[in-house]
C-alpha cells in the first residue's frame, strides 16, 4: 500500500477560518480564481486517531483548487473513546465554515473515517444547499467494521466500545440521507475493504457504488494516481 501522499509536499492553504474555540476547530480553504461549483467540504481520514490531521489532504485540496473547485478541508478534536467530539465538530463547522467561503451550495466528501463522518453528517446534521455526498473508501458499517477489527481496533478506540453501543453514528444503520450519495472504493482497498461500501449501498440503495478496479486505499486522495480523474468525474455529477 503506497502511503506517500500522507507526508508528501503541497502547497499551503489560500486561508484558515475558525468555527469554534478549541485548537482543532479550523477548517483550511483553498480558493480559485473564479468558482460557479459548490464549495467541497473534506473531512480527513486517519481512523479517527490523533496522529493523522487535515495536512495530508493538501495536494488533494490544492488539485480541487485547481480544477475550479474552493475546498474547506475542515480539522475535528480526534480524542478517542469520545466520539462525540468528532460529531459535535462536525456538526458545527458544517454550520459555520461554509457561510465564511465562495461556493454555490455544498458538496460533503470525506476519505476513510472522514467518509464515516461525512456519511453520519449527511443522515444526521444535512447543511443547507448539499448538493451530495462523496464518500471515498468510507468506514460506512461501523459494526462490521469493529467485527473484523479493522485497523487495529480503530472502531473501539474511536467509540469506547463495541459498535452495538452507537448505531446513531452508524452509517448503514442511520436513516439515508435526502441528498444523492456516491461512494468509490478501490477494488483493492484491504485497509477498508470494499465490503464497507456494498454495506451502504444495500442499506441505502438509492446510493451509487464506483469500484475501481487495480486501486487500494490511498490513491483515492492521491491526484498524482490513476483513481484521480475517476474521483473528478463523480464530484462533477453532484454539481447541480
């Protein structure tokens, strides 16, 4: 698994806004010249753990940034076994950040954990003006999740305790949400494995599943990879 893009340079944010009083309550932009698309907001991966933040989604931001789009690649408290933390954040920089930046509505997007996040704001906490949600190799099945114990327990530090415990932060066992959903996972994603996503899509059929075939988990975020223009194309189709 090429885990490059997690350290690899890029450019600095056009700006930083805040939307709360803690350290972890700020959300990086980059802006375009010009921009008749929604602004994306991103929400970062890492397996909710405090050692992954928002900085190595800067060439992903920097490459949206450059095909048009104004991105707000918004950071959250990462403290484990208080999740709700991560949902209260969430849920307020999607009430504060999007007003503060250019954008004809919004398009949520969110990679691994972040796409658990995004799916759980979708269904729980809708802002005004979503166009819809791009989920790339979510966490969508938190039960199935924490049954296979993937990343190494990841579920259970995120929650404090078995899955059973918070089917409100549940992807799949949440009500769908009322804008279009499109997921795309890598064929082969073992860190996430593409099983996460047919969860969703069979909970929630009115969602889209794009698997790509010969890509694993991080190429997804990586604009330098295959999976790119794929990853462009379906951002597009949720533009209104």
């Amino acid at each position: 698994m090429d885990r490059s893009i997690l350290s690899r340079p890029a450019p600095e944010p056009d700006t930083t806004v805040r939307y709360g009083a803690a350290p972890e309550h700020v959300a990086d932009a980059w802006l375009p010249a010009t921009t008749g698309k929604p602004l994306v907001v991103f929400v970062h991966g890492g397996f909710w753990r405090a050692s992954y933040d928002r900085t190595h989604t800067r060439p992903l931001c920097a490459a949206l940034r450059a095909a048009g789009w104004a991105v707000a690649a918004i950071e959250y408290r990462r403290d484990a076994g208080r999740p709700d933390h991560y949902t209260d954040d969430v849920r307020a920089a999607l009430s504060e950040v999007p007003g503060r930046l250019p954008g004809e509505g919004i398009v949520l997007a969110g990679h691994s954990a972040g796409g658990q996040l995004a799916l759980w704001a979708a269904s729980a906490c809708a802002p005004p003006g979503l166009a819809g949600t791009l989920g790339l190799a979510p966490v969508a099945d938190l039960l199935a999740a924490d049954e296979e114990h993937l990343g190494g327990g990841a579920v259970r530090d995120f929650l404090g305790g078995s899955a059973t415990t918070r089917p409100d932060l549940d992807p799949v066992r949440m009500k769908p949400p009322a804008s279009p959903v499109v997921l795309v996972h890598g064929a082969d994603d073992t860190g996430v494995p593409p099983a996460q996503s047919r969860s969703y899509v069979e909970a929630h059929p009115d969602a889209r599943l794009v698997l790509l075939p010969g890509m694993a988990h991080f190429e997804l975020i990586d604009p330098d990879s295959p999976a790119w223009p794929s990853v462009l194309a379906e951002l597009e189709g949720l533009a209104p």
